[in-house]
C-alpha cells in the first residue's frame, strides 16, 4: 500500500524518534518498524536535535516518552510544527518536570501543573520547588500526567491501547486517535542461556518498586519454600536507591534460587528470555506504557503473570494471569506462581496462545499497514477517510459478505481499530 494523497501524489512523512544506539524501548520499536513502513511510504528520520521538518515534508510524527534526554528535543520540534504524536506513555510527569524543573525553569513547572490541577497544583508545584514534599512525578505521577501541552499540539494520536486512548478522551483530547498494537519482535537465533531453576521465573527490564520486585520477591520465597529448586531471573539495571541486596537478605534469599544480571545486550536478553518458564512483568503505577519485554515474551511463546492495570490488563487470559494490585497483591501472586509451577500443561497451553497472539495481532506487517493507514487518514482528513470506507465496502459485497454477518461484525471492529467507521 503505497501512502498517498489524493491531489499532490506521495507524502512524506518526517519522523521524529529517538533510534539506536540510544538505550531506550522507543528507539527499539522505531527501528524495529521503520524498514516496514518504508516499504511502504516516504519516511525521512529527522535529525537528532532538529527542530524543524526536512524540506517538502508533508506530515510529522513524533514519538513522546517520558525520557526527557530522548524526547526534548521532540517535543521542542513539536511545539514547532504540531503533528501526529505516537504517544508511548500517557503520564508525562517524568518528562515535563525534567524538562522544566531539569532546566532551571520553576516557573515552567508550575505553570503545567497549575494547568492540569488548578490553584492546588500550583501550590503542590511550589511545595515540590521548595523542596516540602517528595517530587511527585517519583510517588504521585499518575494524579498529575501532564499530558496536557503534547494533546493540546497533536493533530492526531497513535498509542498501543485502549488505556492510553481512554484516557486522552478523559483529559480532553477531541482528534483522531488509532489504536495500533506493539509490533512482535522477530525472534533471534541461537541457543537459550543455562540458568538453574525447575521452573525458571524470570523478570526483565530495570529493578525498582514500579516494578513490583518486592512483591515478586516475597511471592517467589513463599513458592520457594515448598519447591526449593525454582529459581527467580532478575535481569536489568537496579534504579538508584533501590537496595537489593538488602530486600534479598530480609527474605533469606541470599544466593538461594536468585539469578542476578544487569543491564545486558539484545543478544543476551534473548538468550535469558529464551532460559524463562514464565516470564513475570509486574507494574503500579502504570504510566501507560507498553511493555517491550511482554511483547518479546509473546514473541517466545512464553506464558505472562503481570499486573492487572493498563496495557497489562487488556492482555487476554489465554496468555497472562493477571494479578490485582493492592493488599492482597502477594497472595494473588503467589497464587500464580504456584500454578504454573505445578501445571506444565497449563504453561504450554499459554504460550502456545502468546504466539498465536503475536502472530495475529503484533505482526510487523500488519502493524505497519495499520500505521499507514492512520498516517493516510491523518494526511488526507475525511475525503481518505470516505474513500477507504467505501472500498472496504465494495469488497465485501462482491465476496458476499452481508451486513450482519459475523464476517461484517469483524471487519468493523478491524476498522474501529483505526478510527474508520466509528
């Protein structure tokens, strides 16, 4: 499908993201879908830093997380020339504060939350500058998403799922919005690493609090009491302040059943994703976001325990038992553990389910054309918009497809998905 508009012939799309070698989950994505979207349409990859589109480009899309080193200098560009913004995090604390408060600019601050939370978040603001109370994009981000500035500048909106979408509506936001899944990564040859473990739980990607590791450390000594050969992977890097060691000596797993790695390589991840039974993706507060390492572990065909908020719960059940966040949250977890340690047959049948759902959903291929769609949608308004309906249309007549079939019902939901017959 080639990307065009009705009246000048190809449009070029600029794109503004982050890409390797920087260390970030969005740079991966990007690189991961911008050979298919060149097969595709005209994308050029702004520069580093720029601030303005390249010559003769006829829509922009920007790509919003909350590293304020990654995407400053987007949102910068954005502020420049408004566009479609791929949005990857709906709180957006991280990224204002550091890009105000980060940037000697109080006043910055205090203007985003007077914005969003009224005379009360500009007092909370000035209770943060003045050093009163913890900085609240580190315990309160998701009261305050500050997500106000980049809905106000898109002109239409890209976000991986039904969360993100809904809550833009709730703050405002009134443009397209395309719900468009996470491409599957492409799995790697080579072997699995050797890591002890009958079974192997393994968690990736940084260890902190957000990501329940206390939790999942006090669920993983409960299970591993009645089953001393299971092991626990923790692989990334631990976020500052966050004592490890420590948390691992109060539960008594100090060297027992614990496999320890930092930061790795893709290779090596792959290769310990590769090694996990089950793999364990927790998450509160959820700023939106959508996990990387779930979508590779569906890539695997692996089976998921993850929190039940956001993204995570709009996982379906064949593939992730979702634990509820709250007092009983350890409980619930070790619950989980227990079940796929003791039901091998229920982990096949799970992962057997997460590829088939990476194959259906989150293939390349597939998201690619749905971004094409939407990037046509967007440069072309409704006149694409009416056009692509009324083929859709045509072509199910002529296959004999009627109007309340399941078929017809099908292909609405596939065209919701991409704002088209709403």
């Amino acid at each position: 499908m080639a990307l065009r508009r009705e009246e000048d012939g190809a449009v070029k799309v600029a794109l503004f993201t982050p890409m390797p070698p920087e260390r970030s989950g969005i740079a991966d994505y990007s690189a991961l879908l911008l050979p298919a979207l060149r097969e595709r349409c005209d994308v050029v990859v702004a520069k580093r830093g720029g601030k303005r589109a390249p010559r003769g480009t006829d829509l922009c899309v920007y790509h919003v997380g909350n590293n304020p080193d990654a995407h400053g200098w987007i949102v910068e560009a954005l502020r420049r020339t408004p566009g479609v913004v791929v949005l990857h995090d709906f709180v957006l604390h991280h990224l204002v504060a550091g890009l105000t408060i980060g940037r000697r600019d109080g006043h910055g601050y205090l203007d985003a939350m007077e914005r969003e939370g009224g005379v009360v978040g500009r007092l909370l603001g000035h209770a943060v500058l003045d050093k009163r109370i913890p900085p609240l994009w580190e315990n309160r981000p998701q009261d305050f998403h500050l997500a106000g500035e980049v809905l106000d500048l898109a002109t239409g909106l890209i976000v991986h799922s039904r969360y993100v979408r809904d809550r833009a509506r709730e703050a405002g936001y009134g443009g397209p919005a395309w719900v468009i899944p996470h491409p599957a990564f492409p799995v790697p040859g080579g072997p699995a690493a050797t890591v002890a473990g009958e079974p192997l739980f393994g968690t990736f990607g940084n260890v902190n609090a957000s990501k329940r590791v206390p939790q999942l450390l006090e669920a993983f000594s409960r299970v591993r009491r009645g089953r001393p050969r299971a092991g626990l992977l923790l692989v990334g890097a631990a976020s500052p302040g966050f004592d490890l060691d420590r948390r691992l000596q109060r539960l008594g797993l100090d060297g027992g059943g614990i496999e320890r790695e930092g930061f790795v390589d893709e290779s090596r991840l792959w290769a310990l994703m590769k090694a996990a039974d089950v793999h364990v993706n927790l998450r509160s507060p959820t700023m939106g976001e959508t996990s990387g390492t779930a979508i590779r572990a569906l890539s695997l065909g692996k089976p998921l325990v993850v929190s039940d908020v956001g993204w995570f719960a709009e996982l379906p059940d064949e593939v992730a038992l979702k634990v509820p966040v709250g007092e009983r949250e350890v409980e619930h977890l070790v619950v989980a553990l227990e079940l796929l340690a003791s039901r091998p047959d229920v982990r096949d049948a799970m992962g057997a389910a997460a590829a088939e759902l990476a194959r259906r959903e989150h293939d390349l291929d597939r998201v690619a054309e749905l971004y094409v769609a939407a990037l046509e949608q967007a440069a072309g308004g409704g006149a694409v918009a009416d056009a692509v309906l009324g083929d859709v249309a045509r072509a199910a007549a002529e296959v004999g497809i009627g109007a309340d079939t399941p078929e017809a019902a099908e292909i609405a939901r596939r065209l919701s998905e991409v704002e088209l017959g709403r």
